[in-house]
C-alpha cells in the first residue's frame, strides 16, 4: 500500500457524516467586502454597533432559504440593503452583491457561491460549485432579456458537460436532482456534492427571542416554537409530556439562569380559562407558581434560548431535509444578539449549556455577541471579531 492510498484512506475516514457549513463567505455583502469567516460547531460573531454581525447572520439565513429552494423575492425583500454602500453601478446601471459558503460532509469540502443583481431587477446572475478543485455546476446570465441563466454541470461522459437554462429567481443547485440523470460518475458526483450543500444548509432555525411576546397566555396550535419564542407556552404545553429526560435537563438549566427557587417549568391554562389558550409558570416548590410575565427580559431570553438548545427540529420552525435521514443532519441555530440582556452568569451557563449541546454533533449555533470576551475560556468556542 502506498503512502498515497494511506493518506486518501484517512482522509476519507475523517470526513464527517453529517454535513455542516464550515465557512461563509461575503464577498460583496452589506458592510462587508473580500471576507470569509471559520464557522466551528459554536461560533460567535463579536464586534460593537454596525461590524456587521446581524448581516453576516441575514446572509447564512439567506443561503438556507435558497438552499431550500425559497424564491428571490421572499428570501431578499429589500435586495438593495444587501448591496455595498459604495458599490457603483455599472453601465448598465446593475448594482448586486455575492455570498457562498463551504460545506464540509461525506463528499469533502464543496464550495458554493452565487451572485445576485439587486438593481434594476432581482436575479441570479451566476453561481458556482466547486468540489475538489472542479467546478460542477456554473451559471451565468447571457440573455438579460430572458428571464433565465444558462447553466453548464459536470458530466464527465461522453460530453464534458451538460448544458440547459435555469430560472433566474431561484438557487440552481437544489434543482440538480430533477435535472440531472445520475448516469455517469460525474453526474453522480454533482448530484453527491449538491445534495451535500442542500442538506447542510436546510435545517437552520433563526431565533431572536422576544420577552415582551413571551409573558402573555398563547393560544395551542401546532406546538413548534416560532423565531421570535412567543408561543413558548404552547411549545411548554407539549414537550413537558413528550420528553421527562429533555424538560429536567431544561429545568436545570432555568434553575441555573433565573432568580429564586425553580421546582419546575410548566404551561397551564388559566384558571377558570375558556378560550383555549396556556400560559407558562415557574413553580417554586413552595405552592408558589410565578407567571412568566413576572420575569425580567434577561431570564425570559435565557429560557427560550435554553428551549432552543435543548429541543430539535421537531419541535423549532425549522425546514428539514424530509428525504434524509436526522441522524445524518445537524440543526443550525441562528442567534442574533445572543446576550442581548443577559447578565454575566446568564451568558456564561447559556454558552457553556451551548458548548455541550454543540459538542454532541447534532446541533451547531452561530451567534452575534457585543463581547466575546467572557467566552474565551469556554472550549470548542470559535470567535470571529469584527473590525468596525
């Protein structure tokens, strides 16, 4: 055996099963210019007021939509806010922006970058994927006329490639499986990475809790924490009797993060209550049932959070990849102003709860701090500062 054929072994065995999304790109985005950003299973965007932490998040939010297969126009409702402010237009008067990232899985490191036109029209303009050095899959708008792109996928058969139109308002590579035949092994590849990027994107949950939404009684529905965590009670109502194992590991953590005694964490409809709504309480061990709007804005975001990291795409409003399996998938949490109200033992047991839940594989976070600096004795944190 030769030292090559030892080498692509481990490589091979290394690689992780599940995909996830190690690195995003902003090439032209907002604020930022020429940057590419680390992302480990905890990552946390530091830097003070307009570095561009909430616009690094918008941007992966916006590839997982994409990813999913959401159109233009709902995944970029105001396309110009995304263009660099100094961004010129060109003689055309086109102005747009361009975002990617690396997908690491199975199939390797697979690269994805798309560029978008905001000015005059909102289209995809080009997109790329790259894997191992080959490019298998290029887009580019020909015909601004033609409300298409002309795409071009690796074929590796009797032909190099295979050329047809793509829509303009949409990511090509989640479309690959209904255009491509899988004949020969360079197709199988392009389907492989493309399915790699897809089921590492798809499953992210953005969150931002909203204290002010959380303290009134919620009417039952469906049971699946919306973004904002306003249905909290409702989500309390059916994962206190689904799971006993995740509801204490849930109260250990409220208990860890909120002030006075917590017995418990429960949702009941209120007394005398006929309008089919529940309302969440801490019980404090004593006949005392505090109401969660009594609690201040800090422990109310400490607690969704904690809900958060704690629970899985079951339960969170989240897109999944239907069609594979959960064990081969990783939920990403977006968490915009992590520590937005938190005091410091707060954030402290929220990233350390964070760091266990991340370290398990099934769950990565990707979170905008003012301050990381609190952080920095946790491991498995990773740290990107902005300049401002």
């Amino acid at each position: 055996m030769t030292v090559s054929s030892l080498g692509s072994r481990a490589q091979a065995e290394a690689r992780p099963d599940r995909p996830s999304v190690v690195e995003l790109r902003l090439t032209a985005f907002a604020a930022h210019r020429r940057a590419g950003f680390p992302l480990g299973p905890l990552s946390l965007f530091a830097g003070p007021s307009g570095s561009g932490k909430s616009s690094a998040l918008r941007a992966y939010e916006a590839l997982a939509r994409l990813g999913g297969g959401a159109e233009l126009d709902e995944v970029f409702p105001d396309p110009v806010a995304c263009v660099p402010e100094r961004a010129r237009p060109d003689a055309q008067r086109r102005r747009g922006f361009r975002i990617g990232c690396t997908a690491d899985g199975p199939e390797g490191p697979v690269r994805l970058d798309v560029a978008v036109q905001a000015e005059p029209e909102l289209r995809i303009v080009g997109e790329r994927l790259t894997a191992g050095g080959l490019t298998l899959l290029e887009t580019a708008l020909r015909d601004p006329s033609r409300r298409s792109v002309q795409a071009a996928w690796h074929t590796a058969g009797s032909s190099p490639v295979t050329r047809a139109p793509l829509p303009d308002d949409r990511l090509g590579t989640p479309l690959l499986p209904l255009r491509v035949a899988g004949k020969t092994d360079g197709q199988r590849q392009v389907l492989a990475a493309a399915e790699q990027m897809v089921v590492a994107l798809r499953s992210v949950f953005a969150c931002d809790p909203l204290p002010r939404s959380m303290r009134t009684a919620v009417p039952l529905g469906a049971g699946r924490l919306l973004r904002g965590c306003g249905n909290l009670a409702e989500v309390l109502w059916r994962t206190r009797s689904e799971c006993g194992r995740r509801h204490g590991l849930l109260v250990d953590a409220v208990r860890a993060g909120c002030a006075g005694p917590v017995h418990d964490l429960l949702a009941e409809r209120p007394l005398g209550g006929i309008d089919g709504t529940v309302r969440a309480l801490l019980d404090r061990g004593d006949g005392l049932r505090t109401p969660l709007g009594r609690l201040g804005d800090g422990e109310l975001r400490y607690l969704a959070l904690s809900l958060v990291l704690l629970t899985g795409p079951g339960v969170l409003e989240v897109d999944t990849a239907g069609e594979v399996p959960a064990a081969l998938q990783t939920l990403t949490v977006l968490a915009d102003g992590f520590d937005r109200d938190l005091d410091v033992r707060q954030r402290e047991g929220l990233v350390r709860l964070a760091a266990r839940m991340c370290e398990r594989g099934h769950i990565r976070l990707v979170g905008a701090v003012s301050d990381a600096s609190w952080a920095a004795g946790v491991g498995g944190v990773t740290v990107v500062d902005l300049e401002p």
